[in-house]
C-alpha cells in the first residue's frame, strides 16, 4: 500500500 | 451587493452536483469580476476551485467583495425547488444574512422565491503556484468517468503512466488487476472523444480513486477533461465550463509502497 499525502504539503496557506 | 442571473437554473445544480461531495461548507467569493470558490476537502486531501467569470452572467452586479458562506447541503435542498430551465437569480445585500434566490419559468408565469440562512465560513486559502506540467493529457470527459468507475471495481488506487504513446490507467486489487490505454489520438471524425498528449517527461503517479469519482461528477458540465500531472506533486483535473470559467480539481498523489 502506499501513503497518502495531504495538500498541504505542497500548496502554502494563507 | 450582488446580483447574479443565469438564464438555466440547471447550470448552477449541476455545478453544484460536481462539488457537493467534497465540500460541505464553503465561501463563494464574490466581486466585481465573478464568483469564486476555493475548499478543501476535510481530509486536505483534495481541493476544488471554482471560477463562474461575470460576463458569464446576464446581468451581474457586485459592486463590493463579498463573502458567501453557504452549507451546500442546504442550498442543495433549495436549488431541488427550481426547473432545470428556469431563469435563475441570487440576490444578496452586503450586510445581510440570507441570499435569494428567484427562480423563473421561461414563459414567467411562475416566480418563485427562497432564503437561503448565509453563515460565516473561516476559510483558509491556498496558494497554488502556477506549474509548468510535465504531462497534460486532454480527453474525453465521458471516458475519463467510465475508466475511473471501471477500474473502481479492481481497487481503491489508481496508478496513471503518461509517454509519448498514450496514457494508461491501471488497477491492482485482490480479484486481479486491470488497465486501460488511450493512444494519442486520432479520432479526427468526433473531436470530442480525442484524446491528446503533451508531455516534457513521462510521469507515473498513483491516486485514490474514490476522489476521482467525486471528480468525475463535473461530468456533465463539459464534454472534455484536462489531466495535468508532474511526478510527486498533486495532479490538476480541469472542467472548462463554456464561456463561463471552470471547475478544478487538485489531488494529492499517494507516494510510496
């Protein structure tokens, strides 16, 4: 199986 | 204040259809240049925007930003009360707490008129560089649904590997495994089922597909669909909506084994 990764890691928040 | 006319109702439910099952609050943006959405999924997973550009409306006014919280499960139950060919209006008033809704048979002997309760919505907002992609992949948007709902049947994941050649979609699961490629194409006679490549390099990403079904419920909002995928970074899928803007979808890969 393999990871999911979250948005957040790539976009910046503001 | 805002007022906003679409001359079918249909639009907006169908619009709504394609993000309901992402998001179940969110600010619509409003301004002078249209309306906008940006939400994420709760899970940060997932993340939908939402471009409706004014001169896509006949008329539109919006002479302030203005902040919509709508729960969309309510403005669904709302939008269930008009005709797909209604003439649609929202109305709402800078200060206040309800939006309007009017909807308008086309002969205009039946008004119809509901308050939908505004909320207020702390939304964060995503910066979202823009990319150069290594692989965009346009297609047919019918076939990019049943290719999601097919291999559904295999797996849960769905892994994507772009060449030059063509794009396939696979899926590995405990019944067995299945695939489908799309050659770059070729269907000269019927635009609409083309499918074209461009690619820098070849990319091989995999992705949940149970979003990629929530996607694919933008269906019926175009006949194509955009696919822009670089390596390790989230795909970009994208539905032009005729003269109007567009819905995108941003997903972020699973990485790994």
């Amino acid at each position: 199986s393999s990871n999911q990764k979250s948005l957040d890691d790539f976009f910046n928040g503001s | 204040m805002l007022e906003a006319r679409l001359p079918q109702a249909k639009l907006l439910k169908s619009l709504l259809e394609a993000i309901k099952e992402l998001v179940v609050e969110c600010n619509f943006d409003c301004n002078d240049s249209g309306i906008a959405v940006q939400a994420m999924d709760s899970s940060h997973v997932a993340l939908v925007a939402l471009l409706l550009r004014a001169d896509g409306f006949d008329p539109y006014r919006c002479d302030r930003n203005l902040p919509l919280g709508i729960n969309l499960t309510s403005l669904n139950k709302i939008l269930k009360c008009a005709g797909n060919e209604d003439i649609l209006t929202i109305k709402a008033s800078d200060d206040g707490d309800v939006l309007n809704l009017v909807f308008e048979s086309k002969d205009s002997d039946r008004i119809s008129e509901y308050e939908l309760k505004l909320m207020d919505i702390d939304s964060e907002h995503l910066g979202i560089p823009d990319t150069q992609y290594d692989a965009v992949v346009s297609m047919s948007s019918g076939e990019f649904q049943r290719i999601c709902r097919d291999l559904s049947q295999i797996s849960d994941s769905i892994v994507i590997d772009v060449t030059k050649e063509g794009i396939k979609f696979s899926a590995s699961g405990e019944v067995g495994n299945g695939s489908v490629t799309l050659k770059q194409s070729g269907s000269v006679d019927r635009e609409d089922e083309a499918t074209t490549i461009e690619l820098q390099q070849a990319v091989s990403l995999t992705f949940s597909l149970k979003y990629f079904q929530y996607f694919t419920k933008a269906t019926p909002l175009s006949s194509r669909v955009v696919l822009s995928m670089s390596n390790d970074v989230p795909i970009l899928v994208e539905y032009k909506l005729d003269n109007l803007g567009y819905v995108r979808y941003y997903l972020a890969p699973k990485i790994g084994d």
